[in-house]
C-alpha cells in the first residue's frame, strides 16, 4: 500500500491500489481518455468521475500514475 508520502511505488502495489480502491466495486465504467495531452483512464459510476487517471510513460513502459480523486477537481469529467 502507498507509503506515508501517499505514493504507491512498483507493480505490485500500484496494481494493488487501483484494484482495492478503484476498480473493485460494482457498476464501474473504465474509458481511455486524454489526460492533459496524455494517455490516461477515467473511472465513472453512474455517470459521474470518482476517478482520472494520468500516465507517463517511456517506451513501451508506463513510469508514472497520476490518480485524480478529488470530488471537485473530477466535475468537468461527469457525462
């Protein structure tokens, strides 16, 4: 899990944030989105964003994950 600044480093623990935390709950809708001009994922239930992810990437390689939960930062992401 994230250590105390909040970060989540490595496959593993990354994969374990996002499946406990976002995915694993039901009535997700996942769509591939562009993410302030990068790849990236916006997770909605009912319509409404609980969560926007950002991706960096170097290669083939994804080397960092910005996840957006913030209500109020998520509102212009609602359909």
């Amino acid at each position: 899990m994230p250590g105390p600044s909040g970060t989540a480093h490595g496959v593993a623990e990354v994969a374990r944030l996002v499946m406990m935390s976002l995915w694993g709950r039901a009535g997700a809708e996942l769509t591939v989105e562009s993410v302030n001009g990068r790849a990236g994922l916006a997770l909605r239930r009912a319509s409404r964003a609980v969560a926007v992810v950002g991706a960096e990437t170097t290669g083939s390689k994804v080397t960092a994950l910005w996840i957006v939960l913030n209500p109020a930062k998520l509102s212009g992401w609602h359909r």
